[in-house]
C-alpha cells in the first residue's frame, strides 16, 4: 500500500508541477506573442522598417521579455544552471524558432508577392504558434533542465528529466528482516 501512495503522491505533484508550468509558460508566451505582435505591426507599418527587419527587432525584445519570465516564474522550479548558459540556449532555441518564422514572412513577402499588413501578419501569427511546441519542449528538455546537467550525469540510466522525479529508492532487505 505504502508504494500505491508514493506513487499517487509522485502522480498528484507532477500534475501540479506540469500544470503550474503549462499556465506560466502560456502567460508569459501570451504576454510576449502581444508584444510581438505589436512591435511588428508598429515598426512595420508606422516607422516603416521592412517586413523582415521589422520581424527580427520585435522578435528580439520579445524573447528577452520571455527569458526574464520564464525563468523566474514558468520554470523558476527547475535547475539553475547559470545565466549565461540558459540565455544562451535560450537565444539558440529562440534563433531556429525565429529562422522559421522568417522564413515564413519571407516567402509570403517575397516569391508570394504579397504586401498587405493583414497577410504578413497571419503569416507572422503562423510562424509564432509553430516555434511555440518546439519552444516549450527545448525549454524544459536544455534551458531549465529538471536537475543541474551534473547532478543528471550521477545517474547514468535516468535522462535528466527522471533523475528528478525518480522514485524514492526502496532499502534492501536486512539480516533483521529475514529473520523475523
């Protein structure tokens, strides 16, 4: 009975442990895709910057707005494993996710011809909520790891994702015990 409660226990802190992270993640991500969209349609449309240009600079303020939200608060929980190198890897996971974004805009932009502020913007919209999975998912596999990569490496057989939730682990049988 003992392990049906550990195990429950485990199951009810990882619900609210990923639920938590889920409702951060998609405030902060809600908060940052209105800043993006924002910024873009401004610099755009306003200061006149060209669409890609325009893209890059709000895509840029918005995922430092990003970093700073998501690790004091959507994954706040999880390893610390330096500024530098979360930023980093945060920058890098950003960078692939804007390329495909780009991408997006530059096709629609250019080869599609199209110049209309609404087309580049739902482009922009699609490009943004493809990069969201693959943000999420990188976030919590090498951004914020569950535990620091050192700790991870004591354990050769668990990833770094189960040395954290990884069961208590069960004390062998004593002398005493076969005993009585």
């Amino acid at each position: 009975m003992r392990l049906a409660e550990t195990l429950s226990q485990r199951m009810s802190t990882t619900w609210r442990i990923l639920l938590k992270e889920l409702g951060a993640f998609g405030v902060v991500g809600a908060v940052c895709f209105v800043l993006d969209v924002v910024l873009f349609q401004l610099l755009y449309s306003e200061v006149g910057l060209g669409a890609v240009t325009a893209k890059l600079v709000a895509a840029v303020v918005s995922m430092t707005a990003a970093f700073i939200g998501h690790r004091y608060w959507s994954f706040s929980h999880r390893a610390r494993t330096g500024v530098r190198r979360e930023y980093l890897l945060f920058a890098v996971i950003n960078a692939a996710a804007l390329l495909l974004n780009v991408v997006i805009i530059a096709v629609v932009r250019y080869p599609l011809g199209q110049e209309g502020a609404l087309v580049l913007q739902v482009a922009n919209i699609g490009g943004i909520v493809a990069g969201t999975a693959i943000r999420y998912l990188s976030y919590r596999r090498w951004v914020f790891p569950a535990v620091a990569p050192a700790a991870a490496a004591l354990d050769p057989v668990a990833g770094p994702d189960q040395v954290a939730t990884a069961l208590p682990a069960v004390p062998a049988p004593t002398v005493a015990d076969r005993a009585g």
